[in-house]
C-alpha cells in the first residue's frame, strides 16, 4: 500500500508492489469497523498481497496501443419504436392477484407508521 497510484494514474508493470504489512491490514480494519484477530491479520495480509500481484500481473499485459473496452465483443442498443398501446383490462391484470382490495394488489404491509 506504499507509493503506488491508487486509481487513474499510471502504473509501472515493472515496479513490483510492496507487501502488505499487518498494520496495512490493521489499519484497513479499523477504517472498515471490523474487529480482526492476531491471526486474521497474518492471513489478510497474505491474501491482499496475493491479490495486489495479480492486478499487478495484469497491469503487465495492458499495452498502450490496446483500447480499453467494457466488453469482449461489440455491443449494440436495440430499440423500438415508444409506441402508446391500449393497456390491460384491470379485471384480467387483477384476475391472477392473490389478493384485491379497491381495485388494487392487495400486499403485506411490511413497515409500521410510526406516530
């Protein structure tokens, strides 16, 4: 967690990231409101620093001349024409209600006014 850019800067692919410390994981515990343990902190520390090199790993195999995507494939939006249609009968869309009141979907009330 030292001396390397945190999101949107530059990384070096051969700089190699510095290991995470018990304090780096004490610290992110405490930032988050976890309570860890002595052995938790040794275990942590050792997964975070696995995970580091990987994303290290795969900033190796980004090139400049390579675009960033969002997908693998070209995407493409398929609309259609907002056309105004004549909606349901209110009796066939309530028909399959498990329970009507008023002309409405009658649910379970989940949450308590309070006064």
């Amino acid at each position: 967690m030292h001396g390397k850019p945190a999101c949107g800067g530059s990384v070096d692919s051969t700089v190699v990231p510095d290991p995470i410390s018990r304090e780096d994981v004490a610290h992110l515990a405490r930032l988050a409101r976890l309570a860890v343990t002595d052995d938790e902190l040794d275990l942590f520390a050792g997964q975070l620093g696995d995970i580091i090199s990987a994303v290290a790993r795969v900033s190796e195999v980004a090139a400049a001349d390579i675009p960033p995507t969002s997908h693998a494939v070209p995407m493409t939006n398929v609309y259609r024409p907002d056309v105004v249609v004549e909606s349901l009968p209110r009796e066939d869309v309530l028909a399959g209600a498990p329970s009507v009141e008023d002309f409405k979907f009658r649910v379970p009330q989940i949450l308590v006014e309070e006064s």
